[in-house]
C-alpha cells in the first residue's frame, strides 16, 4: 500500500503554512471537521489505490488563506483542535514562520 500523503496551503515570504493529512491514516471519521471552529475541514471522497476513500480535505476556499484561517489554533504547537480530535493521528499542521 502506497501512502499518500496531501499537503494544503503555501509557503510564502513569511514561511511554510500546511494542513498534512496522511489519507493512509485518515478512516473519514469526520471528528477534526467537527471540532475545527473555522469550518475550514470538509470530507472528500478521493480515487485512492484505486477505489473510493472518503478523507478530511481542507475547503477549496480555505487553502489560499490558511495562514489566517488557522492562526488563532497556534498551529505552530502541533495541538490544534483538529490535530487534537485525530485518534489515528492523520492529520498535522507544518507551521514555520520565519
Ligand atoms: S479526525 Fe483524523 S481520521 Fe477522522 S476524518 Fe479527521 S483526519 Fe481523518
Ligand atoms: S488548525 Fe484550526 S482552523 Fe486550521 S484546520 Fe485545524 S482546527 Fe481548523
């Protein structure tokens, strides 16, 4: 099995700012989209290994301004509501400003 790791956001002048989702880990249990309190996480079904997996996302709208979206779970200490609901760990934010 081939793990597949999805990256959302950027890296601009100010530093790197993504949501990981390891869609191997993930069992679309929906916990993280619950608890994000900017509705920024969605589930999505995704062609993987070749069939059907339904896995968190990031929202289309959310990931051109995660920087923002994000800043107030202080993403940077990795115990983000969303990171924090994840029982199988799936989900992690990579946050280096410079
Ligand atoms: S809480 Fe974890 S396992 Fe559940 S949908 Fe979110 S990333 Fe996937
Ligand atoms: S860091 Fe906060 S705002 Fe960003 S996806 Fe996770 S719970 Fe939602």
């Amino acid at each position: 099995m081939k793990n597949m790791i999805t990256h959302y956001g950027y890296t601009d002048g100010s530093g790197e700012y993504y949501i990981v989702i390891d869609t191997d880990r993930c069992n679309g249990c929906g916990k993280c989209v619950k608890e994000c309190p900017q509705s920024a996480l969605q589930l999505e079904t995704m062609f993987i290994d070749l069939e059907d997996k339904t896995v968190a996302s990031v929202s289309e709208e959310h990931r051109k301004k995660i920087k923002y979206t994000c800043s107030s779970c202080k993403p940077e200490r990795n115990s983000a509501p969303c990171v924090l609901a994840c029982e199988g760990k799936a989900i992690r934010c990579v946050w280096n400003s410079r």
